[in-house]
C-alpha cells in the first residue's frame, strides 16, 4: 500500500521486455500488455511551445505521445495500466482557509534506471520541455470541496476535447478504477466557467431577442428530423394528403410537449425529442403485415390504431426499466463501441429507399441532395452576421430552394402531357405513353397533394383521435426490441451533449430518470397517434456543436412555438404539400447524418486498436447481410405485393423462422431483419466479452452521485426543477 500524500505519474512508456511477451501484445492497443519502464522515456514528443492551453493542441499532444493525465485531489495518480514507480511528496491537505491546490508539487526524480535518488526533487513541471508531468493547468485554479467524514473528496480535471484526458483515482495493480470526470473549472461561489467553444451554456438565459432567435434556429436545423417521418409512413398506410397534415399537426404538438417535460423533469439537457428514426423501420414492419395490407376500408386507421397499441406497450417496458434503476446496471455494459455501430445502423438500414425514391424524379431529386450537400459541406464556414447560415441551415434552405424550382417546372407545364391525367388509375389508361407520362406526373407535379386546399385554418390534435389502440403481442414485442435501441441511442446522446454544455457528465441516476421520463413521453405519443415513439433525436448533438447554442430555455422557447403551429392547420398542410421526392431526398442526407453521429461516437475509444475496428465492422457488415438473407429466404413472386423499397419489412410473411406459432414468427423473423437489432447484438456480445482495457474500449465516463451531489453547480444543471427534488431523495437510483 501507497503512504498518504504518494502516488504515480502517468502511463508507463514501452520498456524492454521478452520476445514472448512482445508477441502476445496488440501493437494497435498500446494501453495492453506494457510492463513498468524507465520514467522519465528516453524519448518523447516536447509539448508545442505555442499550445496557450488550447484544449484542441493539448488534446492532440496527448494522443500522439500516448501521454494520459490522472490527476487526484490527494496528489495521487494512477492510469488503468502498469505505470512507472515516480512517488510525489505532496504537502499535507492545506487547511479550511486556505484549500487552493499547490501548483507545483514535487516529485522524486527516478535515475535512469528507474530507481528513486534520495534527496532529488524536482517540479512537476520538468526542466525539460520534452518531458512533461503533467498538462499545464488553465489559467482559473479549481478551488478543492472540503474533506466531509474524514473521507477525502473525489476529483478530477478534464480538457474538453474531441477526446476527453481521463481521471481516475488510485487503485492497486491492474485492477480498472472508476473514473469520474470532473467540471473542468468552478469558483467559490459557483460560478459556471463558460465553454470557450459555447456562446450559451445549460442554465442560461438569453436575453429576448436572442432567445426567440436560437429558439427558432435550432428547430430549424432538424425540422427534417422532425416532420420527414409522417410523409413516408402515413401513404405507405394508404394514407390521403389530409391525414398526413392531421399527423403532421400531432406530431408537431407531441415533440413540443415530450421537450417540455424531458427539459424539465427528464435529463434536463437541452435535447428535442420527437418522431425517432428508430422506431420507423420497426413502424414500417407492421405497416407491410399482411393482415393490414388486405384492409381494403379505412385501412390507414385501423394500421395507426395497431401502432399506437404497440408503443404503448413497448414504451411503459421503457418507463419501467428507467423508473426501477436497471438503465444504471445497463451503463455499465454499453459503450461507445456498442453505440456507434448500433446508431449508424439505423441510418444505414434505409438504404433501399432512399435514392430509389429519388429516381422517380432525378429532375428534382439529384439537385436536392446536391443543393443540401453544397450548403452543408462547401458553404459550411461562410458567415453572414457571425453566423454560418448555410451550415445550420442547409435542410430548410435546400427545401425551398428546390422546392420552388419544381413548382416552376410545374408551372410551366413542363409535365402536362395531352390527353393525359394523373388522377386516372393506371389500370384505366389505355395509351402506353400516357401510362409513362402518368407515372412521371405523380412523382415530379407539386401539386398532386390536396391538402393545403382542404386543411382547416385550426385543428386540435387529440388522444384517441384515430379511435381506440388495439393490442397485439406480437407488434408490442417488436417495439420493445426498438425502445431498447432508442435508449442505447438516448445514451450516446446524453454522453456526447452533457460534454458540450454542462459543467460534467450526468449521474447514472439521472440517465435512469431520462430514460423513464422518455418511455412517459413515448406513452403520450402512443395515445396522440404519431406511428412512432417519441425519443431524443440523435441530430441534436450536432445542432449544439454547430450553433454553440447550449441553453434550456432556447430549446423550451422552440418547444413552445411548435405547440402553437400545431394548431395551425395551413402550416401542417404546407408541409404534407412537399413531393415525395423531395423528402426522400432529404431523407437521404438526414440518415447519412445519423449513421456519421453514430460512428463519431468512436473518437471515446482508440479507433486504431484491432479489438475495436472488428467488432465494429463484423457489427456493420452483419447488420446489412442478415437482413438480405432474411428478405430473400421464401420469397417468390406473389409476395411482393408492396414498393420494392419496402420488399425488406415484409420479411414476417415468408422468414426462415417457422415455429408453427404465427405471431412467434413474426415477432422473430421481423426483430432479426431489423439492422440495428443484428448491430445491437453483434456489438453488445462481442464486446462485453472480447478481453480490453477501459481506456481501449473508451468506456463512458458517468459522473459518480456522492460527489455530484456535493457540487452546486452539478446540482443545479441536473436537479428537478421547483425544488422537486426534495420529495424524491428516497429515490436516489433515478437522481443524483
């Protein structure tokens, strides 16, 4: 056992060791297999002169020298593999009036063998340049808690960067501590040092003007995400225009209510929540069931009545896993290596209509992606009044842009074909070339939708307004599979956001509690009738990144202008009016945004290492494999009664999974053809199972409740509003 006020530097760097051992070792995972060396290297990279504390320099240096900070508020470190034998004498704990951390403790310098030399002492800040002991400190000190119960408090310093510098305190031998990131800075008085890369940060408020104009913007940066869905579920439910506006109207109301309440009583980060991707391809199953597609009367009723029935169910499994604390025992198996995968499998698993959609009109189609891509990629550092309009706002800008081109086309009469009407069923038209110039027409006119013409001024959505939910267990259990991808996405997403915005990472607690509230949320969309759950959308991380708008109420602000257009029934019809190429086209953008949100949850691990790169690839490659086989086994002719891009969910009809029980057979022939099912459990198995240290597999760095709790400003940007939180310390499993 160390002495008190001892401790070890660093990561040991290589040292000399046996051919055998040498051969057993990764050579991409530089954090397994090393023996204790020589400290200080013979060699290392000299930390740039020019660095000024920049998160991003430091970030960098540390990478490429391997170099690891874990720094303790003892003076005591440590790193999750064999370290070098350098002691610290450090000074006794100072007393309660004066607390501030000695800048400069010394250390014992060890010879070149290794060895300590009594009576040599030397800063932590080395003579030498090349040899750093520890990154330098921001210019504000962190002022240390006092000692409660005679137990020292825990703490730890991060550099914000695209890969947090890690914390952890001292353990004996190989065994891998808890880690626990700390805020990066804190005063006396609890003063939230600002984010140099934030303009506004969690709690706070803009004044008027820019609050109504961030609240505006970040929605606008995701309405994709946000009103794309009902334009390809609800005519694939055989929908009319008219019940696409209604949809479009609940689901407008249903993501300004479920913000409200995720902002407030849920993980309290500034995240929209709304019609998630990952419920569509699930949504999409049970749409192409045989027993709907031979619904002849009402058909689109009877279909959203089914998928209400079956989030509901899916979502109170979600509320119950949340409320009872399992999400806690959860975290500790899902990591970044399980969540990229998973997450950039369910943007990868509409690959069969995207641009097959968009075929049906390359007039139109092709120049949308084109346009969007432009603005997002080549205009994305252009700035007009200090903002960089064309990167925010690539998707609506791109929309109207192209959208008034093809009402130009329109217009013009570029497809009015003579003798010809759009309105005919292709079983009544007689000419061939009609039949060619119909199909043309129904894809690129602007205005083949009604809605705008028939849509009331103000429409009230309400619960049960599609008639009361069936239950069926058979679409309940796969909605269940769903919500269970949903919160691994949610997860990543709270990781990635709490980074940019908050003064640390949340409480396994509080991802609990936001997990529960998120099946309450999905509970209200099941009783509205969005066809879909109601979740974080995973495109919020990289609105904050790219507006450097962090704070609750803009987002709250946002919240309560969609429940106000909600009502608005022109507004829903405008956008039902959109062609169905233009959406596809803009859904093919927003699924490659979600599969790269996905993978980038791989800067937390060692991307080079071995381990890593193939469980995530098997994981990838599995998830688009499966599914084919699935597609193609049994399959004949007469199955294929739907749109090619929709052969992939009608699986459940001809599946190898043949128990004799038909509602068995659907639920496991449908779960096993979903992408991010397959992903999901490649990733999850292989990788709770694959031998790695924590540092390589980049496990998820949750804030520990004890300390989180003795923090105010932690208190402050994660604890129930209106001092509701009293009433709950009982409840500490979904809480700090």
């Amino acid at each position: 056992m160390q002495p008190a006020g001892t401790g070890r530097i660093g990561s040991s760097p290589p040292s000399r060791v046996s051919q055998s051992q040498s051969q057993e070792r990764d050579p991409e995972s530089p954090s397994l297999g090393r023996r204790p060396g020589p400290w200080p290297p013979r060699r290392m990279e000299p930390l740039p002169q020019d660095h000024s504390h920049n998160p991003r320099i430091l970030g960098s240096w540390a990478r490429r020298t391997g170099y690891k900070s874990n720094i303790s508020e003892s003076g005591s470190t440590t790193s999750d593999t064999e370290m070098s034998n350098v002691d610290i004498s450090l000074p006794k704990p100072p007393g309660n009036a004066d607390r501030v951390r000695s800048r400069h403790p010394e250390v014992l310098v060890p010879d070149a063998n290794g060895q300590r030399e009594a009576g040599k002492t030397s800063n932590v800040g080395p003579p030498n340049p090349a040899i750093p002991a520890a990154l330098p400190r921001p210019a504000a000190l962190p002022v240390l808690p006092p000692e409660r119960n005679g137990v020292e408090p825990e703490a730890s310093i991060g550099v914000q960067s695209s890969r947090p510098i890690k914390a952890e305190p001292a353990t004996r031998g190989n065994r891998d501590p808890e880690v626990d990131m700390m805020s990066q800075s804190q005063d006396a008085d609890d003063v939230l040092a600002k984010q140099s890369h934030m303009k506004y940060e969690i709690r706070e408020t803009p004044g008027l003007v820019p609050l109504i104009f961030y609240g505006i913007q970040h929605y606008l940066s995701i309405a994709g995400s946000i009103v794309l869905i009902p334009l390809l579920i609800v005519p694939a439910m055989g929908g009319s225009g008219d019940d696409t506006a209604r949809v479009i109207s609940t689901v407008l109301l249903v993501s300004g209510l479920t913000t409200l309440l995720h902002t407030s009583f849920g993980s309290r980060l500034p995240l929209i929540q709304g019609a998630s991707f990952v419920y569509l391809a699930p949504t999409l199953a049970i749409i192409n069931a045989k027993e709907f597609q031979s619904i002849n009367d009402n058909r689109f009723k009877h279909t959203m009545r089914e998928l209400q029935g079956a989030i509901i169910t899916a979502s109170a499994f979600q509320v119950l896993m949340g409320y009872s604390g399992m999400v806690s025992i959860f975290l500790r198996l899902i990591n970044p290596v399980v969540v990229a995968p998973t997450v950039a499998a369910v943007g990868l698993a509409f690959y069969t209509y995207g641009f097959p959609v968009v075929g049906t009109c390359v007039e139109i189609g092709i120049p949308q992606i084109i346009i969007v891509i432009l603005f997002a990629l080549f205009l994305r550092k252009i700035s007009v009044f200090g903002h960089r309009i064309f990167q925010v706002f690539a998707v609506p800008l791109g929309l109207g842009i192209v959208w008034a081109y093809a009402f130009l086309l329109t217009a013009a009469g570029a497809y009015n074909y003579s003798g010809c009407n759009m309105n005919v069923p292709a079983s009544n038209i007689v000419r061939e070339a009609c039949r060619r110039h119909v199909y043309t027409m129904q894809h690129c006119r602007t205005d083949t939708s009604n809605a705008l013409k028939t849509a009331a001024w103000f429409r009230f959505p309400y619960p049960f307004q599609w008639g009361i939910p069936t239950f069926h267990w058979k679409s309940a259990g796969v909605m269940i599979a769903a919500s269970v991808i949903a919160s691994v996405d949610s997860i990543g997403s709270y990781h990635a956001t709490s980074l940019l915005v908050a003064s640390r990472a949340p409480t396994p607690g509080v991802v609990s509690r936001a997990i529960g509230l998120e099946g309450l949320t999905s509970v209200l969309a099941g009783l509205w009738g969005i066809g879909t759950g109601a979740t974080t959308l995973t495109e919020n991380v990289h609105t904050i990144a790219v507006t450097k708008m962090g704070s609750r109420r803009a987002v709250e602000f946002g919240a309560c202008i969609l429940i106000i257009m909600s009502i608005v029934g022109k507004i829903s019809a405008f956008i039902a009016s959109i062609p169905q190429v233009i959406a596809a086209a803009l859904l093919c953008v927003m699924w490659t945004m979600l599969t790269a949100l996905g993978l980038s949850n791989l800067r937390y691990s060692e991307t080079g290492s071995s381990r890593n790169v193939i469980i995530v690839g098997l994981s990838l490659f599995l998830s688009l494999s499966i599914p084919v086989y699935f597609e193609h086994y049994g399959a004949t002719a007469a199955d294929a009664t739907v749109p090619s891009y929709f052969q992939p969910y009608t699986v459940a009809a001809h599946g190898p999974v043949r128990t004799g029980i038909e509602g068995l057979d659907f639920f496991l022939n449908t779960v096993l053809s979903l992408h991010m099912v397959i992903a999901f459990l490649v990733a999850f198995i292989l990788d709770n199972t694959v031998p790695g240290s924590r540092q390589e597999r980049g496990t998820y760095i949750w804030s520990k409740a004890v300390t989180a709790r003795n923090e105010p400003a932690v208190v402050k940007d994660y604890s129930l509003p209106y001092s509701l939180s009293r009433f709950f310390v009982w409840a500490r499993w979904v809480g700090l």
